[in-house]
C-alpha cells in the first residue's frame, strides 16, 4: 500500500477535480481552526464530496476518494471568516475516517496516475468536440453560453479539465474523479456530454 499521511478534511457538496480552483468561505469555527493549521503547516487539505447529510454541523456521510486541495491565496476577515481560493492537486483515498478534532481528519494516500496512451489523445478530442456540440445547442437558447475553454494537450490534465467544466451533477463529477485512469474518464465524459447533448436536443425540439 502506498504510504498513508493524515489529513485535514472538508467535506463539500461539490467534487474538487485536480487542476480546477476552489473559492471557499470559511465560516464554520471548526473549519477556521483548520485553515488556521492548514495555513500554518504545508498549506494542503483534502476535499471530498458528501454523500448524504450537509456542509454545515457534521454528521454527513462522506465519499472516501477526493483531492488534495492547495491553497493559493487567503484574506482572514475582520470576523474571523477565511476567504480561500484553492486547487487542486491529486487525487486521494481516504483509507481511515479520524474522529473530529475538532474537524474532520482521514488518513489518505494518493491514488496513482497511469501516464496518457495514444488512444488518450484520440479520447481527448472526442470529448472536446461534445463539448463544442453542447455549447453549440446551448447557444440556440442562449447566444451568452461561451465557448469551451481550451483543454491542455495532456490527455490527462484535459481528462480533469473537462470534468470540471462539464454540465455534470456531483454524483456523475465523483464517478469521473473515481475513475481508474484517463482512458475510462474520458469515455466516461464523453458519455456523460453526449447524455446532456440528447436532453438539451430534445427540449428544443419541444420549444
């Protein structure tokens, strides 16, 4: 087993892909301490997506693999509240829930990252151009809708890119994240757009 390092937590009711940044407002007295410790030692904590129960008050029930998240810039307000903006890193498995002390704390360790195929790259582009098909059919609605940002050529860094931006629920976002590889989350993605494109065709067609 890869070796195990204890974590800050923060449970959210969004999943934090690699790459992608996180605002976050600290409110919580539990989560300032953390921030405090956090900002104090190597600035990292970790960041899963809740499976039932809410942000707020504990007692939520949480998935197990997320993402170290980085913090990048913080400004304590004069209440005591953090604003944050974070990113994220790699990709983690909780493998042992610490109790609260007095926030949530897991050993983890990272999940490893097999380097991109060439069918990867071919992956890549089929999900740019569901992308592209989406935004297109969205704009017949909506000619504000922006185009699809640019995906980095790694088919890997551009597997977590696309998750991030792509019209996805959280449960489908953990299923992307929990993927084995970049092969399996781009097919993934690319199912999961074009799922989107045939819902969005069809409320056209009903307009």
């Amino acid at each position: 087993m890869a070796h195990a390092r204890v974590l800050p937590m923060f449970p959210l009711g969004t999943v934090l892909f690699p790459y992608a940044v996180l605002p976050l407002h600290v409110f919580e007295p539990r989560y300032r301490v953390m921030t405090r410790r956090v900002m104090d030692g190597d600035g990292e904590f970790g960041v899963v997506l809740i499976e039932r129960g809410s942000e707020v008050g504990g007692g939520d029930v949480r998935f197990d693999v997320g993402t170290i998240a980085r913090i990048i810039q913080a400004a304590e307000l004069p209440d005591g509240r953090f604003a944050l903006a974070s990113v994220g890193t790699r990709r983690i498995r909780a493998v042992r829930w610490l109790p609260d002390d007095p926030y949530p704390r897991a050993e983890v360790v990272e999940v490893p990252e097999r380097a991109a195929s060439d069918s990867d790259v071919a992956l890549r582009s089929s999900v740019i151009e569901a992308l592209a098909a989406l935004a297109a059919l969205a704009q017949e609605r909506d000619p504000a809708v922006p185009e699809p940002p640019e995906l980095d050529a790694d088919p890997v860094r551009a597997s977590f890119e696309a998750a991030a931006i792509a019209p996805i629920g959280p449960f489908d976002a953990q299923r992307v994240l929990e993927a084995a590889d970049a092969s399996e989350r781009l097919s993934l993605l690319w199912a999961l757009v074009n799922d989107r494109i045939d819902e969005l065709r069809a409320r056209l067609d009903l307009e």
